[in-house]
C-alpha cells in the first residue's frame, strides 16, 4: 500500500519495542513513563464522575465546544493561579485530549515540511516524533543540570531561525533537569528578540519533592515581558490525576489559539464532555491540593531510594541527575574502571537480570548519546527499587 510521504519521516519508536519485553514474569520496570496507578484517587474520581452525571447529565453526555467544557476552563485557569499565574482565564485555555493533542495542534498549526524546530538534547520522544510528521528537521539544544544551555541555544536560533523552540523547563521527561530563573527570563527574551515561538510544556512542574520549581515560563511571561504572544503553554492532568481522564491544555495568544481550535475541530471535535464534567468536579471539589501533597511525598521518597542505591550499588560506574521533582533519573554510564558504557547493551544484560528501563538515545533528535539511560522511579515501590537498582548493578558485571 502506498502509504503518505509524511510517514518516511518517522519510524515506530525504540522504546515501544523494549516494552514488548516487559511481560517477562517478575520484572522490575524503571521503563515506564507511567504515573503509579495506586495513587490514584479513585474514590474522588468516582464522586466526581457521579456528580457530573447527576447535576447535569444532559451536558455531561452531549456534543460539546471545541474550545473545551466552560466549568473545567474555569477550573483550570483557578489551578494554574494556584501556581503563580496570575493573568490567565477561562478564554486564554483550550482544553485538548492530554497535553500530546496539544503538542500535535502545535505541529499543526505552526510547522511546514522543511521548516525547523528546536528542542532540547534529550527531550521527550513524542514530541520529536509528532513535529517530524509535520515535515521538522528537529534540531537538538544541549542541556546540563540547569536544563537548556543559553549561549548553545541562543546560536542554534540565530543559526536556523526555527518555527517554535520546544522545552520541558521543569523536571524534564527525561532529563530529570530543571531551567534555572536566571535561564527561564532569557529565555523569554529570546522568544520575543527572534521572534519565535517557545514551547513549555509542563506535566511535571507539581511533582515537586521539597521545594517548588523556579515560577514557570508562563507565570513568568507577563512579569518579565507583559506579554505571551511569543509563549505556548501546555498542561495536563495526567500526572496529577489520571492520564486515562485524557486532559490537557493549551494556553497561547489568540490567535494561534483559534487556529488550533479550527484543528481541533476536524480532529476529534472535543475531548470527551464526560471525562472533562468528572475533571471539573474534581477540582471544584477541591481534592487536588491533598492528592498532589501525597504524591510528592511518595515519589519524593521512591527518588530519594533510588539515587542512594545507584550510589551503593553503582558507585562511579554512573553518573546521574539529581531530580528536584517528576518521575525520572537520567543516568550516564560513565565507564569509569573499564565498565560497560554503552546503555543499549546493558539493557539487554538488565532484562536478563529482570530490570528493565529505557535507553537514552532515541531521546535525541541529533547526535544521541548512547551511553545514556532513563530510570523512572515511579512505579516500584522503594523495595523493589532496592531490588531493580542491585539487578542493574549484576547486569552491569555480567
Ligand atoms: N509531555 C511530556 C513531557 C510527557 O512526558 C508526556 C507524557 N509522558 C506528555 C507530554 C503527554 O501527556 P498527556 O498527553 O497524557 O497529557
């Protein structure tokens, strides 16, 4: 069959291949991207999903607005001032089906084959694969433990005057780095001196362990500049709440808004009315400030585990990230005292030893580093991560 041109761009990910392993009985995944699903708050979700079917089970079940269901708008613009936003309302959001729609209506709206587009070296796979099928030479920005680095960027969007610069300034998938303040105000100057759009996309920033994150490019935007025409904004609920909920959202100037809307409209014409009426009433309920203080202290915890095993079990044979939040560890293996460095050879050895996790490559868009790896410390729980970190260190002997 003679498939569209657009599909030579792009290939079936690496990773999907790896979990087609992860079946394997008694496995430790540090794989996933998933949020553990024991933390979700299933009887707030029920009570939600109740309400929303008997106060209005007519809107809850109809056709809705592209643009999303007003009372989850009002909801999200209330949460997002939670979070240092002050100026953003129910009309400067649309609602998506999860963040990827978001950063799919981006693709859209702004990419034409040939055109570029930065991201961060590594960054979130999707999302490389989602603006290649828009015909984007993805052009890859270094990162170091403050997230992008400045001058490197700066030079790439002098150099290539890309379309929209995509970042994950906080708690990166799956860098694990956080841009620093100093960073984040460039950066928005950088946005408005080239006159390019900048991407944040943001499912992590309420993961924090002890401290919140530097404020984000959005809450920053109108302090710095007064302005967000040049700054995209995405949000989700998937790590907070539920990603089967499938909600995210979209914040940007009006304009590109309603182009994505226009997209919207032929692509799925709304996210689902119930699953957005169950989300409003969650977080009108007001459960999500109890619900986000559990997780952190959880994944607080599960991070805390991990990073102290790598060091017991590891020592210098790797080198790793320090997360102040989010899901993931970005380890480098360092091949200190001739051990192993490439990642792809020792996940091969790891699932013999029944650990899995993913290997750090397929996250660049250029020049991938193949002695890099991913560990989600989501999922296990601390003794299984105990477990998973000293199998990773017998697969790194054998
Ligand atoms: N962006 C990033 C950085 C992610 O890690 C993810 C999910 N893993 C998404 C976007 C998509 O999330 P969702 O569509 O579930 O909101």
């Amino acid at each position: 069959m003679q498939f569209a041109k657009r599909l030579d761009n792009v290939e079936t990910s690496a990773i999907r291949e790896l979990f087609k392993l992860l079946g394997k009985p008694g496995i430790i995944s540090f794989a996933g991207g998933f949020p553990d699903s024991a933390m979700f708050d299933v009887a707030g979700i029920q009570e939600a999903a109740n309400k929303a079917l008997t106060e209005n089970a007519g809107l809850a079940l109809q056709y809705g607005a592209t643009e999303g269901f007003g009372p989850l708008r009002e909801q999200l613009a209330a949460f997002m001032a939670t979070k240092g936003t002050k100026d953003v309302y129910a009309d400067n959001l649309i609602v998506t089906t999860g963040s990827q729609q978001a950063l799919d209506l981006l693709g859209k709206c702004m990419i034409s084959p040939g055109d570029k587009v930065i991201v961060e070296g590594p960054t979130f796979l999707a999302t490389i694969q989602c603006f290649r099928l828009y015909g984007a030479e993805v052009i890859s920005a270094p990162v170091d433990a403050n997230g992008v680095i400045l001058e490197a960027l700066e030079q790439l969007i002098a150099e290539h005057q890309p379309k929209l610069v995509y970042l994950i300034p906080t708690f990166g998938n799956p860098s694990g780095a956080t841009l620093s303040l100093e960073r984040r105000k460039r950066v928005l100057e950088l946005a408005v001196q080239y006159k390019t759009l900048v991407v944040e996309d943001d499912p992590y920033g309420d993961l924090y362990f002890d401290a919140p994150p530097p404020a984000s490019l959005l809450a920053l935007s109108s302090e710095v500049l007064g302005s967000r025409e040049w700054l995209a904004h995405c949000g989700s609920l998937s790590k907070v709440l539920s990603p089967g909920l499938r909600i995210g959202w979209l914040i940007a100037n009006a304009e590109l808004l309603a182009k994505a809307v226009m997209c919207k409209q032929f692509s799925d014409a709304h996210t689902s009315t119930f699953a957005q009426a169950t989300a409003a009433q969650y977080l009108l309920a007001g459960h999500m400030p109890a619900t986000l203080a559990k997780m952190r202290k959880v994944y607080a915890a599960r991070a805390h585990t991990m990073m102290h095993a790598l060091r017991a079990n590891l020592g210098d044979a790797v080198s790793f990230t320090e997360p102040q939040g989010g899901l993931f560890l970005w380890v480098k293996l360092t091949g200190q005292g001739g051990k192993l460095a490439d990642a792809n050879v020792l996940a091969k050895k790891a699932i013999e030893q029944g650990v899995a996790f993913v290997p750090g490559a397929p996250f660049f868009s250029q020049n991938p580093d193949a002695s890099t790896l991913r560990l989600s410390f989501a999922t296990a729980d601390e003794d299984k991560i105990r477990e998973g970190v000293a199998r990773l260190a017998k697969a790194m002997a054998a």
